[in-house]
C-alpha cells in the first residue's frame, strides 16, 4: 500500500500544480488554441461528474467519491503484494480520484482544461486527474482479463 501512496501522491501533486498554473495564467472560458482544430486549452469548471453528468449535485459527488474511495482501498489493502503494473494502476486511479475530489471539495466544482476537437466533434473537455482515472482503470480492466486468460489456460491443461 506504501507504493501505492507514492504513487497517488505524486499524481496528486501533478494535478494541483497543473490547475494552478491553469487558474494563474488562463482567463475563465477563453480558447487558446495549441494545436489549430485539434487541441486547446480552456479554463472552465465542471460541476458535475463525467460528461457533466449530474451537474449541480457537488454534495452527492462529494459523497459518493468519498464511499468509493473507501471501498477501492478496502479492496487494495486486502493484497499485500502488488505487482507493478497494479501499483501503478491503484495509484493513478486514487490519485485522479482525490485530485478532483479535492476541487469539488475547495470550490464546488472541477477545474477542466484539456480541450480536443476530433473529426469535427468537440470532446468534452478534461483534465490530468480524469486522464490517470482512465488509464489506472484500463490498466486494471487489462490485468482482470490478462489474469483470466493465464487462469483458463492452465485450468484447461
């Protein structure tokens, strides 16, 4: 669990210097292009979960982050001996996790900023902790399945 929290930690860390940096240097809603008709950055504010989904309800966001949280390190800390790969996952996953549980917290809403235009359609726009959120979970899904996949095949031996 130590490494875990190194891990976390520093993905923590990461995403708090990069929307401090967004919040000092980007006015509020305006479009700086980085990359013509594919990537911009834009300092807005998210206040409900993915895609916006239940915008407004930063108390039950709150809430629910909380037990989930819970619950995941109930999970991690019944394995001591976590191979790297699920240390990583398990880190990036908490650390995204409380990195924007910790804006929902000091503002109410979620500092996004990461903003990709592809084949014409405008990707909703998100931010370094959503993007570890996303790779510790496919991580994970590809362990899960890696796993069942080496237990098949020495079952069917």
């Amino acid at each position: 669990m130590k490494k875990i929290s190194i891990v976390c930690l520093i993905v923590v860390i990461i995403d708090r210097l990069l929307k401090l940096l967004v919040n000092s240097t980007l006015d509020f809603l305006v479009r700086y292009e980085v990359i013509k008709n594919f990537f911009s950055l834009i300092n807005c504010h998210n206040k409900g979960a993915a895609f916006s989904i239940l915008n407004g309800n930063v108390l039950f966001l709150i809430f629910i982050t909380i037990v989930a949280l819970y619950f995941i390190i109930l999970y991690i800390r019944k394995e001591n001996d976590y191979k790297l790969i699920n240390t990583i996952s398990y880190g990036l996953l908490l650390g995204g996790i409380i990195g924007n549980l910790i804006d929902r917290i000091i503002y109410g809403y979620v500092i996004d900023y990461l903003s990709f235009t592809i084949f014409n359609y405008n990707f909703p726009i998100f931010n370094f902790a959503d993007i570890c959120i996303v790779i510790g979970a496919l991580l994970l899904i590809f362990i899960e399945l890696r796993g069942e996949k080496n237990e098949s095949k020495s079952s069917s031996k």
